[in-house]
C-alpha cells in the first residue's frame, strides 16, 4: 500500500498569502526581505522597467503616457494666451498639476483633489521651475501684453507607487513633444493671431528626471518603491538629477534614520547611475 503523504496544508495549515499580506503587511515584505527579494520578484536595488509613448492625445499641443511598471500617467499639454503678470511684464506661465482619481486606486476617493494631489502638483511645479527646463520668458509673444499659458495637465489611470517619478518624466515627454503657432500680436487691435503653419518645438533646456528611493527598517533601501511598499516605508527620498547629470533638487519625507547620511549618499549614487539609462530610453510615438 502507498503510503499516504502529507502536505504543507494538511501539517501546518499556512495562512493564505494575500490574507497574510493584508493583516501583517510588514511581516510580509520582511519574509520577501531576508531573501534579498521583494514581493513583485524584484532585488532591493532593482528598478521597474519604463515606457514612454508620446503624441497619444491629437487634441493637445503635445502629450504623453509613461508606464513606470504598473503605475501608468497620461500627461497633456494645453496652450492658451493670457496677459502677463504686472510684475512680470516679460513672462509666461507653467501650471502643471496632477489629478489621482477614484480610478486609479482604491486608496484615493471621488470628490475634489485629494492633498496627495496637490502636495505633488507642487512638488513637480517647483521641481520645474528649479531645472529650468523652459525659461518663461521664451513663453512672451508682447512684453505686458499677451504671453502663453502652458497647462501641464496629468492624470495617473493606474496607481501603484512612485507616480511622482512617473509624473515628471510624462510631463518632460509632454513637453518635448510640444508645439506653439507662430505668434502676433497686432497693437493696433490688440489682438494676437497665431498661424497653424508655422508650427515651433519649446527651446527646451536641462531636462529634469528623478528617482526615488524608500527605507525599511532602517536597514534595507528600495528602488522604485510600489504602493504596498511605499506604506511601510520609514523615509522616502526623491533625487532629481538634470540630463547631464547634475543635481537639482534632494527631497526627503519622513523620519531620518540613523546612518542617513550614509543612506542619502548611496541613494545620490544610484540615482546617477540610472538617470543615464533613464534619459535613453527609446520614445515611442
């Protein structure tokens, strides 16, 4: 007669993992951890492969989608001509903003911009104005009269962590991918007139792209932290690098740990080295 085996479930009887998943959530991702793995199948220091489509939306100036693994953001850039600020007779205007709706994951609900929202529309506003991608300036058609309003607008359709990476590379995509009329304005009416045949790329500049990075248990530091990960972090950090490599800005949310100088240098170094990749990743159209 064969003898009867046992199996792991009839023996120990293990919780289902996604239930195990959803009650301890940090023992999870420690268990994943100790392998020097992560629940999606990455390494610690690994990053999500990324895709960039530009030109998907024919009714904008210019637009975007960026995969960053799961997380997906459709980005589009909107031109309208407004008269320039009195203190700012020469200038034109950059409104970027980003909408995470009820769509995209359960955590964010229906109703006006969550402060999620709003605290990463500013974050990219002052991430581009510190690059300097596009000097305002260049947006001037009169000097006190009439000068373009770029409206940066992105919307996140899947949500599954680091979307403010995602956001800003959809957001340069978007506007690389820009083109404004030619221009007029005519004093004598005052009015401005543009021509659809002469059709201008943006006199772009450094090109901001960032990387983030989040610490576990003050011992492990995670790329490209997903959703599930990026609510046990202890401390995110977010390195912004130029094209050429350069730093624009360091942003760090939530405790320091001790060591986090140590932690912030090995995040400068690894944001380094994957920006060169980032800045040559194949643009599809």
């Amino acid at each position: 007669m064969a003898a009867a085996t046992a199996t792991p479930s009839t023996e120990k009887n293990p919780m289902d993992p996604l239930i195990f998943q959803r009650l301890h959530p940090r023992a999870y991702l420690e268990h994943f951890l100790v392998d020097q793995l992560r629940p999606d199948g990455r390494e610690p220091g690994q990053w999500r492969s990324i895709s960039v489509v530009v030109g998907p939306i024919s009714t904008a100036d210019g637009s975007s989608v960026v995969r960053l693994g799961a997380t997906t953001v459709v980005c589009g850039v909107k031109a309208e001509i407004a008269e320039p600020e009195l203190d700012s007779p020469d200038d034109g205007f950059i409104v970027p903003n980003l909408d995470l709706p009820a769509i995209c994951s359960p955590r964010f609900k229906p109703g006006p911009p969550s402060e999620d929202a709003q605290v990463l529309s500013d974050r990219l506003n002052e991430v581009l104005i510190a690059s300097g991608i596009l000097s305002t300036k260049s947006l001037c058609i009169r000097r006190g009269k009439a000068a373009w309003v770029l409206y940066i607008d992105a919307t996140c359709i899947n949500y599954d962590g680091n979307v403010f990476d995602a956001t800003l590379l959809a957001m340069v995509a978007a506007l690389k991918n820009t083109t404004l009329p030619k221009a007029t304005y005519n004093e004598d009416t005052s009015r401005t007139t543009c021509s659809r045949k002469d059709m201008q790329p943006l006199p772009l500049n450094r090109l901001p792209i960032s990387m983030s990075f989040g610490t576990f248990d003050s011992t492990h530091i995670l790329t490209d932290p997903t959703a599930f990960e990026e609510q046990l972090l202890d401390a995110t950090y977010t390195i912004t690098l130029g094209t050429d490599g350069g730093i624009i800005s360091i942003t760090q949310l939530g405790a320091a740990s001790v060591g986090a100088q140590d932690v912030l240098s090995q995040c400068i170094s690894a944001a380094k080295a994957r920006c060169a990749e980032v800045a040559n990743i194949p643009v599809m159209s």
